[in-house]
C-alpha cells in the first residue's frame, strides 16, 4: 500500500489528465475500483483510511504512484463522500429505530 500524498501524487494526476482513463466502481464498500489503462489493459486499485492515513495500491506493473491510482481516487472521493450524504438502508432505519415517537 502506498501512501496518498498530494506532492508525491503530482506527476500521477498529469499522467491522469493526458490519458483520460476511464474508472469503474467494483465495489464501493471495499473501496475497489477498475482502471482502463493507457494501453487499454484493466487493471485493480483499492483505497484504505488507516489511523488517518490515505492508502492505495494498483496491480499495475509501475507498482508506484501511477496515474491509475490518480484517476480511481477522484471516483472514489466521489463516491465516498456521496455515500456520507445519503445513508444506507440500514442506517435510515437504525435511525429511525432511534428515533421512535419523534413527529414533526
């Protein structure tokens, strides 16, 4: 896993931004996304919050700060940050379970 940093990151969102890759969300708990690469090869990254520390990791060969991981991170901020505004099922109705009585 290597640690997201937005200095160390800076050739990999260029990189991004020339290739224009396209991002497919594998599963959106797990934070795993498909990356079509440059040369139109598939490849796996995945996102983890650890003690506060931002972590990714690519099966690509440059096994570095690709431009893989540069693309699915802005789908994954997305998707991450839409899944906070809405809750899921089982948050609406723990909520509501919470809640039992309230009227408005």
């Amino acid at each position: 896993m290597l640690k997201l940093e937005r200095d160390k990151m800076a050739n990999a969102i260029r990189r991004a931004k020339d290739v224009h890759p396209k991002v497919r969300v594998i599963n959106a708990d797990a934070r795993t996304y498909a990356v079509t690469g440059s040369k139109g090869n598939s490849y796996t990254v995945k996102f983890v919050v650890v003690n506060g520390d931002k972590l990714a990791e690519c099966d690509c060969p440059a096994r570095g700060l690709c431009f893989h991981i540069a693309s699915a991170a802005v789908v994954n901020i997305a998707v991450q940050s839409q899944r906070q505004q809405n809750p899921t099922p089982a948050e609406s109705q723990a909520f509501l379970s919470r809640n039992v009585g309230w009227s408005l």
